[in-house]
C-alpha cells in the first residue's frame, strides 16, 4: 500500500511537471511568434496546449525507454 502512494505521488508530480513545461512551452512559442496569449480564445489556447502536452508526454516516454533499456543493457553487462 505504501509503495502505490509513493508511486502515484510520483506520478501526479510528474505530470503537473510535464503541464507546467508545456504551458510554459506554449506561452514561449506564441511570444516569439508575436501573439498575446490574450488575443486568443480559451480554445485556441487549450488546443495549443494540449497538444504540447502530448508531445512533450510522447517524448518522455520515448526518453524513459531508451533509459530502461541503457539499464538493462548495464545490468546485464
């Protein structure tokens, strides 16, 4: 039981990480494109959002695999 706390813990920080990356991301690229966040619509901006959040989330994944399998790799000498 202790385990899956620390472990679901882990996983709702992780992920408030990954939001606030992307947020941060979103709000970058359209201040470099040299839109206001507010001259968008909460839509717009969700769908932006979203669709960082995927991407940076796609990109973890594939990091977290590639480590596994560098420690596997290791492990087995």
């Amino acid at each position: 039981m202790e385990f899956e706390q620390l472990k679901n813990s882990a996983i709702d920080k992780a992920d408030e990480l990954l939001r606030d990356s992307a947020y941060k991301s979103v709000v970058k690229d359209l201040k470099n494109d040299g839109i206001d966040i507010k001259d968008l619509s909460e839509d717009e901006f969700e769908q932006l959002f979203v669709e960082e959040y995927e991407r940076q989330k796609n990109l973890t994944k594939g990091a977290g695999i590639g480590a596994g399998i560098t420690l596997l790799l290791s492990l087995l000498g």
